[in-house]
C-alpha cells in the first residue's frame, strides 16, 4: 500500500465555491509624509538605521555644519555662550554642545519611530514635531521657522556623509521629503 494516497474529493466539495486566500496587504503610508509609498519610507527608514548607528558622529557632523554655515544661530542657544564653534571637533566638543546636537538628531529618530508604528496615521509624529516647535518658541528667543530651514543642508550633508557611497539621488531625494515633513509641522508649532 503506499504511503501517499491522493484523496478523491466528492462531488459536494468540488461544486463549494473556493475561498480566495488573503493577499498580503500593502502598508499604506499618510500622505502627510510627501514619500509616494510605504516602500520608500520602508527605504528610507533602512538608510536612518545606518544613520543611527553613528548617532554619536551623525549628530556632531549635522548640528555643527549647521552652526558653522550660520555662525549667528549659536547666540540662540544659551548652553552654547562658551563653545568657539569655528574650533569645536569631535574630541573637543563641549557636553552642552554633545547634548543639543543629540538631541536634534533624536527628534528625527522619534519621527521615524512614530511613523513606523502607525504609518496610515502619522499624527503622533506631527504632534512631537509641533512640540518640539513649541519648545523652541518657549526656550529659543528669537529663532524663526528660517532657522529650521537652514538645517536642512547640512541635514542632507550628514545624511551623505554617514551613507557614502550608499547616498544617492534616489536616497537624497527621500531625505529632503522626510525633512520638508518635518519642517512643516515644527515651523506650524513654532508659529501657533
């Protein structure tokens, strides 16, 4: 007798209408975001996990390129009255300096976070850049949604950097997205 018998399906089973099997259902992606898919996010999360990898190096390279390229922001940050920011390297820098610049950087990190746990719905990532906005109005006197967008340069420059020969275009093209994103809903808690 052998060990594989084919069953024969009786005539009943046969007439039954087939239950389709489920399709893997495609994330769907806020469009607050501005990426076209849930596929480029998933990208662009990738890369920042590179990115986060040298989060020490990655926050030092972006918030000082962007306090070197506008020299004059530095008055806006009271822990940075001390640091000579045309001198400051990654074995100098200052704890005030080390804590701002990580900071920054963790609120891209927490965006990216919120997004992935509810992509169709981005708006706890819009509410931690709204308030983050907010603290900015609250603690830095003076600063306007023209000093978020000066980081974005020297955004796209670390983001380039820590990549290397990984950034491209394609990449580049992710990273202005996700930081005009950005831009939006901190500059619209700055100015609430």
């Amino acid at each position: 007798m052998s060990i594989f018998k084919k069953l024969r399906k009786s005539e009943k089973d046969s007439k039954a209408a087939k239950v389709p099997s489920p399709e893997p259902s495609l994330k769907q992606l806020d469009s607050r975001i501005g990426l076209a898919s849930y596929r480029d996010f998933y990208s662009l999360k990738n890369y920042w996990k590179a990115i986060d990898r040298k989060r020490s190096d990655a926050s030092f390279l972006f918030f000082s390129s962007y306090l070197k390229q506008s020299p004059e922001n530095v008055k806006l940050y009271p822990k940075l009255k001390n640091v000579d920011i045309s001198k400051i390297t990654p074995d100098t820098a200052d704890a005030g300096f080390e804590t701002m610049a990580a900071n920054y950087l963790k609120v891209f990190d927490d965006v990216i976070t919120a997004v992935e746990e509810t992509p169709a719905d981005c708006s706890d990532a819009c509410s931690r850049l709204i308030a983050v906005g907010k603290i900015h109005r609250a603690k830095v006197s003076g600063m306007s949604a023209t000093q978020f967008q000066d980081m974005e340069k020297p955004f796209i420059e670390t983001v380039s950097e820590i990549l290397q020969d990984r950034f491209n275009e394609k990449v580049e093209n992710l990273f202005r997205k996700f930081f005009q994103f950005c831009l939006k809903y901190l500059s619209e808690g700055l100015n609430s």
